[in-house]
C-alpha cells in the first residue's frame, strides 16, 4: 500500500473523530439547531451555536458514525438538499449576528438519488456556495475526513482551508475517476496518484492554507482550538469588505 492509498484508508476510517466529537472537544455551550425550514431535518450535516473562549461561533459540520446503526442513521455523511438548506441557513443566521463560522468536512459526497434531485440538490448546494461568497464573517473550513466533489466544496468556502494531515480533498473518489477515466474502477489506487487529493499535494497547488498534524484527541483538540483562536483573531481585525474580498479573490484564481 502506497502513501496516498493509507491516507485514504485513514480518511475512510470508521474511528476517525466525527464532527460532533471534533465540535464537543474544541467548543463550549453547544447548541444544535435543525431543519432547513422548507422539507425537514438532515442528521447527516450537524450545525448550531458555541463559544469559543468567549467568543460567539457558528459551527457546521459534515456527520459520519462509527457504526453501521449511526451510520444508516447519518446517511454515512452524505447530505440531502435540506443538509445544505440548513447549512445555508445557519450561515445567514452567523452573517446578520456577526458570528465567525467554522466546518468540519467529512463526506464522500452529496447523496444523489432521485429525492434529491427531486428536492433541488444542485440547487441547494449551488446556494451554499453564493452564501459562502457573500458572508461578511471570517470563514474556516477544515477537512477532518474525506471531501468529495461538490458535496464537500459546498462546506469548504472559508477565508481560509485546513486539512487534517490524513484526510482527503478531490472532485470525486478515486473509483469513479477510474470507472469514468477508464472504465475500470479497480484502477483507484493509479487514480488516486494522478488526482492530487492529499494534504501535502493541495498545500503545493495553494487549494488549502494548513496541514494539522494529527497526535491522539487529547492533543489534537486542544491545538486545533488554540489555532483556530489565533486564526479568527486575525481576521476580526479586517472590515467586513475585506473579509468578502479576500474570500472572493481567494476562489476566483483556481
């Protein structure tokens, strides 16, 4: 096994952290909100209120399980259209109180089946990513797991983008680039190297900002916050225009 395939495999794992645990290590006070208020709940994105030292936060994030039960319960980390609604709502709800927002990204994808469609699920992320561009907050993202396609870009348009070192970022998996480049999906692992879908790859192409080295939660959390402090310090000393602009400018060179 190559190095990019053990980054996949980690990415992939069912004891990596989840969102929520990520969430409950770093934050203080959480509260969860749900509903997109249009269909219904989505359990696969998680999202609310926090602290953070002090500081008012809104957090969102991607939610996988560690067991088949969560899981199923979580759609395995793949959100419905009303995931992203919620996402998009509690974004603008951030916006309107001057509340910084910070994801977690752990998704194979968005879940394409015929109710999504039905329900506008391009529509749905296309809408999080114009409320993304336009927030007059600081934004981060961070990838603590896998990020597929647009269903992980629609969580991922921050000031700035972290990963931690064993997770991945790419415009699909590695088995549908095979199955779609040459109809072989047991090609995945040729797949992977020609993708550039790790940490230090990204880093070198300027798609992310920071590798986090990943230790044992105990030490990982406490880091990520103190990071994550200093980060947002930084930025709330810019002008809501400058925030914007920075954002904008930062996507529209790829």
């Amino acid at each position: 096994m190559n190095d990019v395939q053990k980054i996949i495999q980690a990415a992939r794992s069912i004891s990596r952290l989840t969102a929520l645990e990520v969430i409950d290590g770093i934050f203080d006070g959480f509260i969860e909100f749900h509903g997109d208020r249009r269909f219904g709940d989505d359990p696969a994105v998680v999202g609310g209120i926090a602290s953070l030292e002090g500081m008012p936060v809104t957090v969102i994030g991607t939610q996988k399980g560690h067991d088949v039960t969560e899981n199923v319960y979580r759609n395995f980390g793949s959100p419905h259209p009303e995931g992203y609604r919620k996402a998009t709502r509690l974004m603008r709800q951030a916006d309107k109180f001057n509340r910084p927002i910070i994801t977690f990204i752990n998704t194979a994808g968005a879940f394409c089946d015929v109710e999504s469609e039905e329900r506008g699920i391009g529509d749905a992320i296309s809408e999080s990513l114009l409320v993304m561009s336009q927030v007059k907050v600081p934004l981060i993202a961070i990838f603590i797991g896998e990020g597929g396609s647009g269903g992980a870009l629609a969580l991922a348009m921050g000031n700035e983008v972290w990963m931690l070192e064993n997770s991945m970022y790419s415009v699909l998996s590695p088995e549908g680039f095979a199955s779609i480049l040459w109809k072989e999906s047991s090609r995945s692992e040729e797949a992977a190297l020609v993708m550039k879908l790790t940490p230090d790859d990204l880093l070198k192409l300027d798609i992310i900002d920071r590798i986090i080295p990943e230790r044992r939660p105990d030490e990982l959390l406490p880091d990520l916050k103190t990071e994550l402090i200093r980060s947002l310090t930084k930025w709330r000393r810019l002008s809501p225009v400058e925030i914007v602009a920075q954002r904008q400018e930062r996507f529209r060179k790829f």
